[in-house]
C-alpha cells in the first residue's frame, strides 16, 4: 500500500477541527453543559479508539456522565469477537430506546468492529430506528463530520465503506488516569487466523511513523505517566509497511533511550514473528516489562494448522524456550481458544497438556465462537455446547491451580509495584501491578497511586497477590 494513501493529509484531520466547533455551537445548552455517554466494549484497542472519541466530545464542550438518561450525545463502541459480545451490546442499545423515547433530542452513535459489519449494520438500519449514526474503526477519525451531517441534515448515517484504513495523527483524547495510557503503534491485521473477524472489521495493516510513535511516548513520560502499553492487533508486524527498515523491536530500543521512571508494556504478539531478536532486545531495555503475551491458541499442530496460524505446538514451544533463555523470570500470558470446529478430545486435552508444560502465569480462555463471514463458521462442528464445556472446565481447573502454585511461590518476596489505583476493598486499599504484570492488592496509603513502592508480598490465591507498601 503506498504511505501516502495511508497516512491521512493534515489538512483532513484539522477540518475536524472546524466540523468540531460547529457541533460546539450546536450541542451549547442555555441552562447547562451538554453530556456525552461512551460505553466501550472489548479490547485494550477500543478502549483507545474511545479515548479518542472522548477528545473529540470534550472539544465539542461535552462532559461526560455513565447516565444515558442524562446524555445529549451516547457512543456506543462495540466488540464482534465473539457472539456474547455482540449479544450484549444488542441488549445494551435496545435499552436506549427508552432514553430516545424520554429526550428524542438525544443522538445516539454506534461505532467500533460490530459497526463495521454490513450484517450488523443493515439490522440496526431496520431493526433498531433509535440510532442515528453507524460508522466502523476506519472512521473514527472524522466522527466531527458525522455527528455534524446527522445534527444538520436530521436524517441517519452510516458509514462503512469497507476501507484498507488510514492512519490520522494528532487526533484529540483523554486519558484515563495520570499512571496508565495507551498508545495504538499500529493498525488492522493481515494474519487472517481463520476464526477471527478482526481482519474483516479493523482493515490491513498500518504502522505509525516511528517518530510519531516516539514524540507520542515522550509527551506521556515528561507528564509523568509511568505505564505506557504499546497496543497493535500483531505489534510483531510493526513497521512491515514503513520506507525504513524498523522492526518491533528497532522501536522498542529507541523508546527505551526516552529517559525517566516508566515501564513500556505492549500488546499482543503473534508467536509466528516474534523470535530471538525481540526477546534479547526486551532482556536488554530496562524500560520495557518482562512480559509477554503470547496466544497459542490451541496445543494440537492439526488444530493451529486448521487456524491459520503459521506455526506448529513444537515451534511455540521452542519460542517460550527462548523467550525464557533471554529472561528468566518473564511473565508469560496467553489466549486460548477451545472447541475450534472439528477439534477432538484428545486435541483440547493437547491444549491442557500444552499449558501444563508452558505454565503461564494467567490464561484468557475462550469458547469457539463462529463468526460469520471467516472461514471456520464454514467448518463442521459436531461437537456439543455441553461436550467444550467439560473440556473447557478441565482447561480451567489446570491453569487454576498453576496460578496458584505460582501466585504462591511468590508470598515472602519484596517486588517493586505500580500503585495504580484504589481497589474498592478497604482491607487492600490499593491495586497495584508488579514489573510483569501481576495484579497485587496493597496495604498503604492511596496517597501512593501513581509511585512506584516496595510491596512484600504476605499472600495469595489464583488470581492475585496480597501484600503491604513498605
Ligand atoms: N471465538 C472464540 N474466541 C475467539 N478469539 C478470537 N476470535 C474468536 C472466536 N471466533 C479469541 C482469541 C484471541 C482473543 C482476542 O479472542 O483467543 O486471541
Ligand atoms: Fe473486539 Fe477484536 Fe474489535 Fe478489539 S479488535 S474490539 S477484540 S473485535
């Protein structure tokens, strides 16, 4: 693809700007501020995209409420990666009839990767009347000029064209918190795993100019964040499509020379193309978390073959080797999908052998769930509900007990957290992450949240570490 199709003039983003406060104007209350509702579903990738969004809104004057009953605009950002999601943002945005119903003023928005679908967006055409306005990822970047088209034109919109994607810099956001921030390196997938709608929905592949990535990285560690994730669908990909020769981990060494206290974390990477290179290069910068995750998916060769994933369970298993050669306390995660069309017993209890052997530190663990348009929904699946659900049970009740055994091994320790915010309990009013990643709840003052501090550790249990701020 030529780069000059892909990154978007600066002109086009900075008419947003103007489309921008036409809608300030538009949205202006006599009595009040006008309010903006976002509900994210998903990704770490959606949660970015609506930050952006966020921006946007708060450049158009909006504040911003949880309340659909109290919103003048509501953005809804979905997820299509499997069918629960779907189901429950179709039950989330029936709902909001009723908020159209109360204030039929109100403007309601659907956007993110079930947006992007034409199946999706044809039953919102019909089925659900109440929302205005349809766009996917690849138009979140000119969301100003949507809005302004159904505030002026009183008519619905939709916006779908089914687009490679571009890349818009300089795009307004807000961020969550002053510790935490992500920033999307690069866009879309070309992997085409054959159960993943990703592909479909998010475009090609696009990297961000590394000077971009880096000035983008400067701006948060000078204002004092101290965990920024590097999100990409296959950050492993970074830079294929750039004029200069950088890969992943080139751009991971050159943030690292950004001076100051943070941690670079990043997200996710295919196994496929990550090797040797970029585990040594995450070994040697001292900024970037031991940490990796890494999806297997399934531990039966026949199955990852079926997937499309471009690797065998003996070649993962040699990628952990050397993941944990170059670092030897690396924090590894992995996602997991069980009851792929046509997958036997034997091949799921592969996948539970398989996260015996590796012992991840946690697991995300998904049921196959057909999505239309990929090539597995085409597949045969014989196998019950009921039937992956006893397999997916067993692959459970595994990975529990090595969290444990691992959580465990850890009670006595002193390691050095991120307090990041309050947890809500006020025995462990603290959460906080260690350098790999592993939530600790804390005993200590919430004046801590944003420091880093020495926590030893004095418990655990599956899921998580208990200790006090020393
Ligand atoms: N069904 C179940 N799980 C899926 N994932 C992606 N597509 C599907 C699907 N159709 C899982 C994969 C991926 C994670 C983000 O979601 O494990 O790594
Ligand atoms: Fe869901 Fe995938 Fe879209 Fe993220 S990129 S919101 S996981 S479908």
């Amino acid at each position: 693809m030529d780069r000059t199709q892909v990154v978007l003039p600066a002109e086009d983003v900075r008419r947003q700007e103007e489309f921008t406060r036409r809608l300030a104007a538009l949205l202006r209350r006599p009595d009040r501020q006008p309010m903006a509702m976002v509900d994210t579903y998903g990704c770490q990738q959606n949660v970015a995209d609506s930050q952006r969004l966020m921006g946007m809104l708060r450049d158009m004057g909006c504040g911003f409420t949880q309340d659909p009953y109290g919103a003048d605009v509501i953005v809804v950002n979905t997820c299509a990666i499997r069918e629960n999601a779907e189901k429950k943002v179709f039950g989330v945005v029936g709902q909001l009839v009723h908020a159209k119903e109360k204030n039929p003023d109100v403007i309601i928005c659907l956007c993110g990767c079930m947006a992007q679908q034409e199946t999706v967006a044809a039953k919102i055409k019909n089925s659900y009347r109440h929302v205005d306005l349809v766009f996917g990822p690849q138009a979140l970047w000119k969301f100003p000029e949507l809005l302004y088209g159904v505030c002026t034109e009183h008519k619905r919109a939709f916006s779908i064209a089914d687009e490679h994607g571009t890349i818009a810099e300089g795009l307004p956001v807000v961020r969550e918190s002053g510790v935490k921030a992500w920033v999307s390196i690069m866009y879309g997938c070309n992997n085409f795993c054959s159960y993943c709608i990703v592909p479909y929905v998010r475009g090609r592949e696009r990297s961000r100019e590394a000077e971009c990535v880096l000035a983008e990285v400067r701006e948060l560690v000078e204002a004092g964040y101290k965990e920024i994730t590097l999100l990409g669908q296959n950050v492993n990909s970074y830079g294929k499509d750039l004029d200069e020769p950088l890969d992943f981990a080139d751009l991971l060494r050159e943030i690292d020379k950004i001076p100051g206290d943070y941690l670079i974390r990043f997200m996710t990477s295919h196994p496929k193309d990550a090797g040797p290179k970029l585990f040594e290069t995450m070994a040697e910068c001292s900024h970037v978390a031991k940490q990796i995750h890494l999806p297997v998916q399934s531990g039966s060769s026949r199955v990852l073959k079926a997937m499309n994933r471009g690797y065998t369970r003996e070649q993962y298993l040699e990628k952990v080797r050397l993941a944990r050669a170059a670092m030897p306390d690396v924090v590894l995660t992995s996602d997991i999908i069980i009851g792929f069309p046509g997958e036997t017993e034997a091949e799921a209890m592969e996948t539970v052998a398989l996260i015996e052997e590796v012992r991840y530190d946690a697991l995300f663990t998904f049921i196959y769930s057909p999505r239309p348009g990929t090539p597995a929904a085409r597949l045969p699946d014989p196998v019950s509900r009921e039937e992956k659900q006893v397999w997916f049970d067993r692959l459970l009740d595994a990975q529990n007990r090595i969290s444990g055994e691992l959580h465990r091994s850890y009670v006595g320790r002193t390691l050095r957290v991120l307090a990041d915010g309050e947890s809500g309990d006020p025995a462990w009013p603290l959460s906080s992450r260690t350098a790999g990643g592993r939530l600790v709840h804390l005993r200590g003052d919430t004046s801590l949240i944003g420091q880093y501090v020495d926590a030893r550790i004095t418990g655990s249990n599956t899921w998580a570490l208990f200790g006090e701020a020393l």
